[in-house]
C-alpha cells in the first residue's frame, strides 16, 4: 500500500456538511493504492483520523485486489484546534489459508490543511523560544506554502491561525532573531503552539541534513509552561464534572418521568375516574426539563471534545519542551510521553485521563525517578477514581518536572541496570593490559559505536 499527498491544496474544496462557517475551509485529496502480487478477495480499507479532521470516505470496500486505486479527501471540519493532522491508512484481509492480515499506512497532511497565513501579532500572553546550533534561516524559506500575505516580508516574523478560531486569540506568531539562533513562538493559546512549533522543528532539522546527518542542536530556553498547562487540564476537568452532573440529573428526571406516567396510566384505567391533580402539567415540565438537559448533555460532550484536543496539543508541547530542556535521547523521550500520555481522546466513563496520567506519574516518581534510600520501593497502588480536585495530580506533575531538572535523564531500572553493566565491562576492558584489539578488527568496531553520541534531535510523533 502507496500514499501519495500532494503538495498543493484541491482547487475546488472537497468539505461537506463543515460546521466552520466563518472561514472557506480547504481539502487535499490523498491518493491511496493497493497492489499484491495475487489477486486477494474482500479487502477492506479503514481510514483513521481525529477530530477535528474528517475524511470524504471512512471505509471503501474492493470485492478482489490486483492493483487498486482510490482517492479520499481530508478537511476540517469542527472549530477547535486539532492535535494532530495525520491519518492512517489501514488495510485488512484474509490470506489464502484464512490468516488475517493488516496493513497499516501513516499519512502526513500539510499544516496549511488546518491554517492560514494572517499578519503577525507583536504581543501575546504565552512564549517559546528555541535555541539551536546554528545560524537562523528565512522563514520564508522554511514556510512557502504558508506564507500568503507574508510573502513580500523580510523573513523575520510570520503569522499563522488555524481556521474557524478566533482571531484575537488563536494566532500563532513565528520569528526569527537576526543576531541569535534563536526563534520565538508566542499565542495568546497554549494548545495552539504544539503544531507551529513541531513544523518549525521538523523543517529545521530537514533543511539543515539535506539527505545526510546533522550535527543540529536544538534546545529549549525559559521555564516550562507549567501553570498555563494546568489551566488547560482544569478546564477539560470541570467539564467531566459538569456531564456527571448532567448524567445523575438526566437520570432523575427520567426516573420521574416514568413515575409519573405510570400514575397517568392508572388513573386512564380506573373505572372510577379520579382528578388529574395536575400530573398532565408536571409531565409536561418533566418532559421539557428531560429535551433542555439532553441539549445541555451534548453541549457538554462537544466541550469536552474540543477540550480533549487543547489538552492533547498542551501534553505534546510540553513533553517535546521537556525532551528539549533535558536533551532526552528517542528512548527517554518514549518513556516521558507514556508516563505523561497525550492520549486524551479516549472517552471512558470509568477511567479518565486526569487519573491515569496521575497514577502513571507517581508510580514513576516512586520507581526510576526516586530519591535515594527514600521513596524507592514503596511502590503504592491505588483506584482509578475521579478525584475532587486536581491538586495531587499538579503536586506531581511539578514533582516530575523537578527530579528531571536535577537527574537530566529519565530511563527505566532495567535499562540503567544494562547500560551501567556495560560501562562498567567496557571499563574494565580498557584497564586490562590483554585488551588490546586491532583497529580494524570487528571487536574495536563494536566499542567504539558504542561510544558514538546520538543525535540530541528527538524524532517527533
């Protein structure tokens, strides 16, 4: 399985039913293709990705597979910040002997899927800076599908929104210093950041390798974020509060509800009629009690929909400012977002993001990020209930971020148990006088990659 993303948006958009009504939303259409070598019966191609994005075709069904080719359509459709614009291309069949296969596609969108270029704004509440190694490069260069009024500037400062949001809050404003190698992201929106910032990196490190590797350097300046994120946090969290308030009225009324017209049902079936005693008037009320907590019901699943994706983006920032502070390897970097998971749009009524990501961080403070002699071992577990507050999960969040200030690194028990045996084997083998190895032998070339520095440039997700 192929996918091919133009580089140049549809000319004529491709939206349907798009609940943006402010702004003319765009399309790009994706080709995908299916080729075997066999012709393979009743393959079913899924297309997966999150909202707010949405896909013309969700599922296309091929009755035989030679070489196959179909054309799906990407646009956005809602007016809250999406945390992602990738989608995956899934591929499911059976072989010949009946064994179930599953092929599975990432496809990348551009950013101007989701954003327009607008003029850059001078001030904003929230600011990242980004320090490299080496000297800044024009913005124009870096950007030129996403320039649009920008084009004719000097490359310093470009300015981006994401389409259906509101302009006073919601522009993103990238520069570029001329005496430092330094660039600055800043928005008036947290959650807005994450994918300005991740572009402005995966362009910096694609300009700079040019199909080889890059001694670039990329590091994070100031402190983290920490209290503008927990205002993201809080806010998706009182929304949870508010549907389970809405979810036990919702029931009472309708336990009401049925009360009452059984009561009706027995007074219609007496032979006796009896007076009504205004039950036909207070099922009325119920009934419009019943459709105005429904309407509530879906407004606050909407809210907490859009707020999901504001904490998504707000987790992904702050674990790559994280990884960029400290400089984690791809490793460390895996550890801190399975820890710290951005995963929040999973909707479970049992088990929310605020508890798992709870639990999850204080196994870790408790575990590989313990304090000597103190907090190692006592290994606690506790129940995945929906807390009152959010002041022990704030408590350690800043206690994770501090650990990581002073240790630098982050890794599990058993791979630090690893790597010290082996420094400890190779430093062993340097101090024995019978370990001398040639240059050129395979032995010596197994050492000294080990002593290679990786790249300080995390891969994003």
């Amino acid at each position: 399985m192929t996918v091919t993303v133009p580089s140049n948006l549809d000319a004529i958009t491709l939206a349907q039913d798009v609940k943006i009504r402010d702004d003319t939303i765009p399309s790009v259409s994706v080709t995908v293709s299916l080729s075997c070598r066999q012709p393979i019966a009743n393959v079913l191609l899924s297309i997966d990705c999150a909202p707010p994005l949405s896909a013309t075709q969700t599922a296309v069904s091929f009755a035989s597979v030679v070489e196959v080719t179909t054309v799906i359509g990407f646009y956005l459709n809602e007016t809250f910040i999406p945390s992602s614009v990738t989608a995956n291309a899934v591929a499911t069949y059976n072989t010949a002997s009946g064994a179930p296969r599953v092929v599975v596609r990432e496809i990348k969108l551009p950013l101007l899927l989701v954003m327009k270029a607008v003029p850059p704004m001078k001030t904003a509440t929230h600011k990242i800076t980004i320090d490299t190694n080496k000297p800044p490069v024009n913005l124009n260069e870096l950007f030129p599908d996403l320039l649009g009024m920008n084009a004719h500037g000097a490359g310093q400062a470009i300015g981006l929104q994401f389409f259906g949001t509101n302009p006073e809050k919601a522009v993103v404003t990238i520069l570029a210093s001329k005496t430092s190698q330094r660039y600055r992201l800043q928005c008036d929106s947290l959650d807005c950041l994450w994918l300005p910032t991740k572009e402005l990196i995966e362009k910096l490190v694609k300009y700079y390798s040019q199909g080889q590797k890059t001694d670039l350097k990329i590091s994070y300046i100031g402190n983290l974020p920490l209290q503008e994120y927990f205002t993201v946090v809080e806010e998706h969290f009182q929304l949870r509060i508010m549907r389970e308030k809405h979810k036990h009225v919702l029931s009472d009324r309708a336990a009401q509800f049925r009360a009452i017209q059984r009561r009706l049902l027995m007074r219609f079936k007496d032979k006796t009629p009896a007076p009504l005693a205004n039950l036909d008037t207070l099922l009325e009320g119920t009934y419009q009690q019943l459709l105005a907590l429904s309407e509530a019901f879906e407004e606050t699943e909407w809210e907490l929909e859009r707020t999901a994706s504001s904490v998504t983006s707000a987790t992904k920032l702050l674990n790559l400012l994280i990884t960029l502070s400290h400089g984690m390897m791809q490793r460390e970097a895996d550890i801190l977002e399975a820890c710290l998971s951005p995963d929040v749009l999973i909707a479970s009524d049992e088990q929310g993001w605020e508890e798992r990501v709870d639990v999850a961080v204080a196994h870790m403070l408790r575990t590989c990020l313990a304090k000597a002699g103190k907090d190692l071992g006592q290994v606690a577990t506790s129940l995945l209930t929906m807390p009152t507050d959010l002041t022990k999960f704030q408590k350690h969040i800043k206690l994770l971020c501090d650990r990581l200030a002073k240790t630098g690194h982050l890794s599990l028990g058993t791979e630090a148990d690893s790597e010290q045996t082996e420094v400890e084997a190779e430093a062993a083998d340097d101090e024995s006088p019978d370990s001398v190895v040639p240059v050129d032998s395979q032995v010596a070339e197994s050492n000294s990659s080990k002593k290679e520095f990786p790249s300080m440039v995390p891969p994003l997700t």
